[in-house]
C-alpha cells in the first residue's frame, strides 16, 4: 500500500469510530497525535488527547445520537486527507455550552443536519490536525441559536 493508501485508512477509522454512530474513544489514544489540533468553525479549537476526549464526551452526552458519515470518497495527497461528510443528531442530554455563539439549556429535543468538509494530516500513522469547514450556520439556525432572516 502506498503512504496516501495508509493515511485514507487511518482516517477512514476516525471518521468511523471517533465520528461514528458508535463512538470508541480509545481510537483517541491510538491514532491521534498526543498534541493534535481538531478545528471547526461551530467550537473553539482544541488541542491533544485530553482535550479533544473531553470534547467528544461532553458532545455526545448532550447530543446521544450524534453520528457523522462519509458522502465521497476519501482523497489523499502526501500526508493529507480531505473528507466529504454529513451528520447531525438531535440534543435530548444535558445543557451544551461549547458553540462559540452560546449554548443550549438540557434537552431541547432541537435536531441539527449539516454538512462539512475536512482536512486531516496524518504524519506516521497519527493524526496530527483536523481542519473542518462545516455548515455552522445551517446547524446553529436549526438549533435557534441564530436566527434565520
């Protein structure tokens, strides 16, 4: 396999297990860098494994059918990887206050559907960042967060 074949694995199982219907946090351990950065526009920046497991497990909890999929093949050039992808999940846990334009109170029942395109760089097999640009307007309109015009 070549390196580009090896990287789109790596982050085929991200994709999957990390941002998965079933999430499997210890996929963190095992193929994030010990300082990656994870980035989108919907929440501040955050950066190594604590961090990043403390992320997702706050996500989940307020958002417990959370799960994002692949829409396109993965492309791979040197050690980068660039995914097409779709997700949401519906806010039925407790209050969530990691949107960078505010939070919501517990259980809404408000349902997000969005889309997004990421950039990962993998460098020996660990995930080293993953630079998304998502559909934060659409999701944060769905959660009445913002509000449409």
């Amino acid at each position: 396999m070549s390196k580009e074949d090896d990287n789109k694995a790596v982050v085929g199982r991200w994709f999957t297990e990390f941002w998965g219907k079933d999430v499997n946090l210890a996929v963190i351990d095992e193929i994030a860098a010990p300082n990656m950065l994870l980035k989108y526009s919907l929440h501040e920046p955050r950066r190594g494994r604590d961090d990043i497991r403390a992320f997702m497990t706050d996500f989940r909890a307020a958002f417990p059918d959370l799960n994002f999929w692949g829409t396109a093949d993965l492309i791979a050039e040197g050690d980068y990887v660039v995914g097409q992808w779709e997700g949401g999940g519906t806010h039925t846990g407790p209050a969530f206050n990691d949107f960078l334009v505010g939070g919501l109170p517990a259980a809404t029942g408000r349902k997000m559907h969005f889309t997004g395109t990421t950039v990962l760089k993998v460098i020996d097999g660990k995930i080293v960042e993953e630079i998304g640009l998502d559909d934060g307007v659409t999701a944060l309109t769905q959660l009445e967060l913002l509000k449409a015009a």
